[in-house]
C-alpha cells in the first residue's frame, strides 16, 4: 500500500514537528510506504494577496494533477468527523490513498468534487503541520487496526 499526502505547506525542516513526521512513516513502513509531499507555489503566493477564491483556485491548480491515481480523500473542517476505525476503512483493500491538505482558505467546492471522498480533523482549527502531523498518527492508527496490531488499543 502506498499513501500519499499533499499539503499546501512551504517546505521547512522545522525541529518540532519534523521529527514526529518522520518518526511516522518510519513506523508505518512495516504497513504501507507513506511520502509527503510539500507545495507552495509562486501562483499560490500571489493569490494569497488576491482573494479567498483566487486562492483557492491556485491551491487545485497545485493539487489536481495527484488526483489522477488512486483514491483520493480531502481534510476539509465542513466534512464529516470519522473516528479511527472509520478511518482505517477508507484505507482498506486500497492500493494508493492519496490525502490533500489545503491553504489557509481551505478547498474550493470543485475540488472537493473531484475527489472520492472528504473528512473533518474535528472542527477545532490548527495549524497546518499539527495537522500534518495529527493525520500522519491516524494513518499509522488506521494501518495497525486493519492490520491487527495492539498500537491501537
């Protein structure tokens, strides 16, 4: 299994939340191959000036190309909550999960359309790499419940 996470992020090697990240797909690797994949743009940058919608516009700009193999889930706050066990079954008898995190300004309805199906964190804000890192622990949860493994008791 293979397991995609698209962020609109700047790339940094931040000393907080870098490690947890890698701590992450080091545990996960006995379950799945786990890559993240950091974007930010040029044309995101200047729409961030523009308008919510110009940004948004940039961010499935950014995005749309990943959106071609596999099955393809958005973290959006007005989706609906999972829990871990709900969860572990969107990644179940599937090959490539591709997850997308947006911009600030969050997604624009078309692409939430496009993809297979969008879920909430909860519907307290953080910050992009809390969730980054909320998500990378849940995947790692998901994976251990489908695969019997005591991690999620």
């Amino acid at each position: 299994m293979k397991i995609n996470i698209y962020i609109i992020d700047k790339k940094s090697k931040d000393k907080l939340y870098a490690p947890l990240i890698e701590h992450y797909i080091k545990i996960a690797k006995p379950f799945a191959t786990v890559e993240v994949f950091e974007l930010f743009t040029k044309e995101i940058t200047k729409a961030h000036e523009i308008s919510t919608e110009a940004s948004q516009k940039a961010y499935t700009l950014a995005l749309e190309k990943y959106l071609n193999t596999g099955y393809n889930i958005a973290l959006n706050p007005d989706s609906k909550e999972v829990d871990s066990f709900v969860f572990s079954n969107l990644l179940k008898d599937k090959g490539v999960v591709n997850f997308f995190i947006g911009g600030a300004f969050g997604f624009e309805r078309d692409f939430l359309e496009k993809c297979d199906t969008a879920i909430s964190l909860g519907k307290i804000t953080m910050s992009h790499k809390l969730a980054k890192v909320v998500l990378m622990e849940q995947v790692f949860r998901g994976l251990t419940i489908l695969n019997n493994h005591p991690y999620h008791k």
